[in-house]
C-alpha cells in the first residue's frame, strides 16, 4: 500500500486525478472501476476540467441501491450522470452501473460478474470508505472472497448516508454491491478519504489487522494500491511520518 497524505482534500484530490489521467493517457481504452458519495466529486470535477478523452473507457460502477428508480435524486446513476458522465464524451454503451430494479438479482450480479471479466478486468478501481471500514457496500464482516451479490447495510452506515436523504428512515437498506473478491482482482485499487471521520476506519484499514471486520484492510493483500488522503483521515495512523518520508523521497520515474 502507497499511502500518500496532503494537507487538505483538494491537493490530495490532483494526486488521485494525476493518476486516473495517466492511465486514461497511456491506455484510451481503459476500464475504470468508478464509486460514489462524497468523497470522488471533487476527483470527478478536476477530471472533467482536464478534457481527457473517454470515448474509448468503459466502467463499472461498485454499488447501488436496491428499489430505487433509477432517476431517483438518490440513486447512484443519477449521481454519476449528474457528476460525471453528462460531462465527458463517454460512450452510454460502455457504462455498466447494477441495477437495482432487476427483477432475478443473483441472476443480475453474475451478469455483472461476466460483463467484467469480458471487458478484460477493472484497469484501476476507485474507491471511497465507509466509516465503518466498508468498501462498495461491503459492510464489516462481508466475506473477503465475496463477488457481486446484494447486501443489507449496517445501521451506521444507513445513519451516515441519511444526509443525501433528508432522514435514515429513507435510505434503503439493500444493495447490490461488487464484492471484496471482485475488488481484489482490480490491476489496481485508488481508495481516498477525507476527514477526521474516517480516521479510525483508515487507520485500521492501513495498520490493523486484515479483518472481514474492517473490510479496506483486505487491501494491505492486493499488489497495488494507493491510499489519497488528507492530514484528518491520517490523524490516527501510527507511522504517517514514515508514509509522509516515503512520499518524499518517491525515485523521479515514480511520481505522478
Ligand atoms: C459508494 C461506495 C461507498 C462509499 C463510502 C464512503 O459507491 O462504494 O463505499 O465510498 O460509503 O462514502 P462517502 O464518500 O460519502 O463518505
């Protein structure tokens, strides 16, 4: 794991953006693994300002809601057509996001499992985290081999997204998210945080043990993975001056 520490939540953002524009740069027909929430609209908005070219890329979105329409304000298409692809020159047939009205949902997620594996493997997954240590909606105690499937979420984390639904009453309890095992296959994983909120889940996730209880930890297994983050979400990591040292001694043809 690269963890990579800025001051604030816009400095670590160019990191993530460098490194999402280097791929798409030297590989025009790159699969992107793309999240949601708040934390990658910042990363979505610098990308968009960069005019890349992204006629060729195709994506797969890491979750959504169960029962929700799709041009629900809350679902997870209408967040990434609102923040991202209405924006660039994407082509619609290379977009997969699951979907959370299929009427066979085991039967969807195999689906999805294959539309990956067919489009060759996820190039470079991004990733957000939960408070909890969930990534996708891989709630703590998922299965570290899990693939796609539909999952209940926690409480807690019901209670972190009633912000985007006015009350947790709201927030639908089901969803389908790609599971850890699929995760694990991606070339390469990009998680970013920000805040002191995720302190703890970082810090568990990056020098904790690798537990089904936190699940980012099952990262610290996968070959290449780069942790963005700002100095709040690395408040709690023991050696984030050993990060921080790495970070600055990085050989030129490493840096981004
Ligand atoms: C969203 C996703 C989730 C979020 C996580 C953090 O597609 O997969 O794991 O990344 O819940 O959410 P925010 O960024 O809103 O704090």
């Amino acid at each position: 794991m690269e963890i990579i520490i800025h001051s604030s939540p816009e400095t670590s953002t160019q990191v993530a953006a460098r490194i999402v524009a280097r791929l798409l740069r030297e590989k025009p027909a790159a699969v992107l693994g793309l999240a949601t929430g708040s934390t990658p609209l910042r990363l979505y908005r610098v990308l968009i300002n960069m005019e890349l070219d992204w006629s060729m890329v195709t994506t797969f979105n890491l979750d959504e809601y169960i029962g929700l329409p799709p041009d629900h304000p809350q679902s997870y298409h209408t967040f990434m057509w609102e923040n991202l692809f209405s924006h660039i020159n994407i082509d619609k047939e290379n977009i997969h996001i699951p979907d959370g009205n299929a009427k066979d949902i085991p039967e969807f997620c195999g689906k999805y499992e294959k539309q990956i594996r067919a489009a060759g493997g996820i190039d470079l997954q991004l990733l957000g985290i939960g408070t909890d240590g969930h990534i996708g909606f891989n709630e703590p105690t998922s299965s570290l081999a899990s693939r796609t499937r539909i999952k209940t979420l926690t409480q807690k984390t019901c209670r972190d997204n009633a912000r985007f639904f006015g009350s947790e009453q709201e927030v639908p309890k089901h969803v389908i998210t790609m599971g850890i095992g699929t995760i694990m296959e991606a070339h390469m994983n990009l998680l970013m945080a920000f805040g002191e909120n995720k302190a703890t889940a970082i810090a568990e996730a990056v020098e904790g043990p690798v537990t089904s209880i936190n699940p980012a930890s099952v990262l610290q297994m996968h070959p290449l993975v780069k942790v963005c983050i700002d100095e709040p979400a690395a408040s709690r990591l023991k050696r984030a001056d050993y990060y921080r040292w790495v970070y600055e001694n990085k050989p030129a043809w490493q840096t981004f």
